[in-house]
C-alpha cells in the first residue's frame, strides 16, 4: 500500500521540478536573445512592421488587412519562432551546452521546450497586438478567435520542428543564414498567390503560408474567398486549409525527430 501512495506524492513534485527546469533554461534562452541587437531587431521589430499597412489607405480596409495580418502573423513565425530556434540550437549545441544538460537531469522534450518557448511566446504575443492594431485601424473583431489561436499555434509547432531539422544540417549559427532559404522560400511562396495565375495559386495555396492565409481570412473576415460563412461553417470551410497547416506540422515533426543532433559531428 505504501508504494503507491509514494508514487502519487513524488509525481507532482517531479512535474513541479520539470517546470522549474524548463523555465530556467527558457529564461536564459530569452536572455541571450536581449542581449544580441540584431536577434531583438528580427525578433521584435521586423514581424511589428507590417502592421503599419493597417493604417495606410481607407480606414478599415478588409483586403489590405488580411493581407497585413497575414504578413505580420508569417514574419512572427519566421523570426522570433523558425530562426531564433534555429540559431540557438545551432550556436547552444556547438558550444556543448546540450550535450552538458543532457548528461544531467534535463530530458530531452524539456530542452526542446525550453529552447522553444521565448520564440513561440513572441510569436503568440504578436498575435494578440495584432488583434489590439487591427481593431485600433477600423476593422472587424475577428468572427473566430479559436480558429485564430489554432492556426498560429499550429503554426508555431511546426516552425519550430523545421527549426530543429534545419539545425541537424547546419554546422554554424553563420552557416544558418544560407540553411534557412529553403524554408523561408517555401514560406514566403505562399504569399504570392494574388500575383499568380489561377493554377499556380492553387499550388500555393498549399504551401505553409497559403494556409495560414486562408486561416487568417476565415477565422477573422469569416470569407472564404466568395462567400461569408457563419461560425459553424467556418469551422467547416478551414478543413482543407487546417488539414493542409497539420500535415506540413506532421512533416517537419517527423524530419526533425529523425535527424535531430544534440552535440556537434566529430
């Protein structure tokens, strides 16, 4: 009897002392990061810049709004998530940071997380002076905040794995900003879609970034591109960009967990 009633008492202390770990390393992952001007330029001034375009033009814009949330929700992503992630895993493993931890009492998942966090707090912190800006220019209080929250928190995740895959094959934190292209190409693609004919859209459109923006549309203008839909059948609508959004998620997940490195090549 005593057993059991061990294990119960020792596991919330275990969950407390894993939260204290991952904090701590978080925190100084964030630190590193203020103490870089440049990493805090890309990190929290660059995805802040296309906001300016809400307040340009005719007042409450819808068209010129998607298009600035989108830019500004994908820049969030792309910095302070993809390439502050990657840069830290790069630089933290090159050092011997990871391998140190790693012969303690940090698991694998609570590094993973603790090298995340800063970037993807920022990311989500964007996300919501996106709402206080776009309401502040005259548009719309979005028609689907959950939807909203899901596509970037899905989004998040799944920079986050492209991070650690593109970390497996990166030597050095100068190195990243030639690896990085690719994803960032195929990010950015996504936006272009307007500029396209229609059969080069519709490729696009499922691309990371042609999600997000279909996501973005729903879930705030409640258009699907020709027609207005209501609660229920935006959920309905984002079923084809949301499967799109989880399975480049499930891609990346799977390239990172199959190539992820901990110290440097000997």
């Amino acid at each position: 009897m005593s057993t059991p009633t061990s294990t119960a008492t020792t596991a919330p202390g275990r969950y407390a002392a894993s939260r204290r770990r991952v904090l701590g390393l978080a925190r100084a992952n964030a630190l590193l990061m203020t103490r870089n001007r440049l990493t805090l330029v890309y990190g929290l001034v660059l995805p802040l810049l296309p906001l300016l375009l809400l307040f340009v033009g005719e007042r409450g814009d819808t068209t010129v709004g998607a298009t600035a949330v989108t830019t500004t929700l994908l820049m969030a992503l792309l910095f302070p998530v993809y390439y502050n992630v990657l840069s830290l895993v790069v630089s933290r493993r090159d050092e011997l940071v990871l391998k140190r931890l790693r012969t303690g009492e940090t698991r694998d998942s609570e590094l993973v997380v603790a090298l995340s966090l800063p970037g993807v707090v920022i990311a989500m912190a964007v996300s919501v002076l996106t709402l206080v800006a776009g309401v502040a220019a005259g548009l719309p209080l979005p028609d689907n905040i959950a939807l909203y929250a899901v596509a970037v928190l899905v989004s998040a995740v799944m920079f986050v794995a492209f991070a650690f895959w593109t970390a497996a094959w990166t030597r050095t934190a100068e190195s990243a900003q030639m690896t990085s292209l690719p994803v960032i190409t195929v990010a950015v693609a996504g936006t272009l879609t307007a500029a396209l004919p229609a059969r080069f859209a519709e490729v696009l459109d499922r691309t990371p970034a042609g999600a997000l923006d279909a996501l973005v549309r729903l879930s705030w203008f409640g258009e699907d591109g020709s027609r207005d839909v209501g609660l229920l059948d935006g959920w309905v609508a984002a079923g084809p960009p949301l499967l799109v959004l989880l399975a480049w998620t499930a891609a990346a997940v799977w390239l990172a967990a199959r190539s992820l490195r901990w110290e440097p090549r000997s």
